[in-house]
C-alpha cells in the first residue's frame, strides 16, 4: 500500500492531508523519516505519524441508508457516490456489495472484505433481498402469482426464480428476490404489466436497515450482522 493510503487509511486525514504530513517529515517508517507519498509501505512496516504508530483497522463492514440521486460506485468524475458520503478513513478501502439504481433508496452494505461480499451477490447463495415497492396500479392477483412463480423479463430467456410477495397496501407491496438481475425488481413488474414508481431496500439476508438512519447516514455493521452472512 502507498504511504499516503496507509495514513488516510490509519487516520482520520484526507489523503491530500496525508501527503502534506509526509512531505513536512512528520511521518517515520521503521525508524526512518520518509518524504515521498507514493512510497511502498510493507504489510509488517511500523509507521509513525508525530512520533505514534499507526494501526491499519481490521476489515470494514458498514451498512448505509441510501440517498435517493447518489449512485453505487466507489468514484465517479461528474455524479455524487455512495462511497463520496464516508470518511476518507473507510472510503479508501470499501467497495459496493449489492449496487442499487441511483433513484432507488435504503439498505446498502459496503465493505472492504471481498469474500464476504461475494456471499451477498452470489446467485449461487440465495442471499435474499427485500425491497418496498411503491407501485403504479394496484397488483392485481393474477400478476402477484406470476411474481411468486417466476417472470421471463425483457430480452431474457431464463425466468426469474420464485419470489416472496406481501402485500402492505394498495400500490404498495414488499418484494424479496433471491438474484440481482440487472433493474431486476423494475423489470419484474414491468414484466407483470405494472410499474414502479419508488423503490426502497429493507433487508439483505438477516441484516435490515437501521431505521435509526436518515438518509445519507451510516454505521459500522454489529457482530452479529456481519456473522449472519455465512460464508
Ligand atoms: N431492482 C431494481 O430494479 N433496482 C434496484 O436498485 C434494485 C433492484
């Protein structure tokens, strides 16, 4: 890892920070004062910033409620992130398990463990997902029963699995799916002669949104959350 990333990763400094710390001689690696941010750092290095070592955390786990208008990526040049939203400290490090459609809101994980997030996507684990669905029309029963069985999306050959319907009112519904198709949620009502006007995450597996989380809020996942995706 570059020193630069290693000090914004260790502490709380921007990485523009980080280098200005580097470059003033305020950051030691084994002993030795070093000036050059793009320096190698090694993964047993002792680093030093004011005369302290610095710790590289352990692995990142963190849940956010996603914005609408942000979308899930790590970086983009013209269009805030999901990633944009965290400290410098856990941005350096985290990717996106499970992307959500810029205008879709809720539960989204982020981490820094790519094993971990593999359990989530896979289509090979089940990993369950449960979206609040705020519909055009009202879903007719003919329309739920094709949802619960399986929709051959647009330009698919392949039907989508077998889905969990509930129904909370009359253009709403909470929709758990056991894939991540693309739009996939969309394009199963579409399929289904609908619409969906609003779409919010609630669950992934066991791990539901903190409704102590406004918009744009985060926090790092509990043991248990974290445990509960097996691997
Ligand atoms: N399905 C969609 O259509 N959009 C999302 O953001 C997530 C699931």
């Amino acid at each position: 890892m570059r020193l630069d990333q290693y000090l914004a990763t260790s502490t709380e400094l921007s990485r523009k920070d980080a280098k200005k710390a580097i470059t003033k001689g305020r950051v030691r690696v084994d002993g030795a004062a070093v000036r050059s941010a793009n320096t190698q750092v090694a993964g047993n290095a002792v680093v030093e910033l004011d005369g302290s070592v610095l710790h590289l955390p352990g692995e990142i786990y963190v849940m956010m409620n996603k914005p609408d208008g942000v979308i899930s990526a790590t970086t983009d040049s013209s269009q805030p992130t999901a990633v944009d939203l965290l400290p410098p400290r856990l941005a350096t490090r985290v990717h996106i398990a499970g992307r959500l459609d810029k205008d879709t809101t809720g539960l989204l994980l982020l981490t820094s463990d790519g094993q971990w997030s593999h359990q989530v996507t896979s289509p090979r684990r089940d990993c369950p997902k449960t979206y609040q669905v705020m519909l055009a029309e009202p879903l007719s029963n003919e329309a739920r029963v094709k949802l619960e069985t399986g929709v051959l999306l647009r330009d698919e050959e392949k039907a989508t699995r077998p889905a969990t319907v509930v129904i909370c009112s009359e253009t709403t519904i909470e929709l758990t799916i056991n894939e991540g198709r693309y739009h996939q949620v969309k394009r199963m009502l579409a399929a289904v002669g609908n619409h969906v006007k609003g779409l919010h995450r609630l669950r992934i597996g066991e791990i539901t949104l903190d409704p102590a989380l406004a918009p744009g809020q985060y926090r790092e996942l509990t043991e248990d959350e974290f445990r509960s995706i097996v691997r």
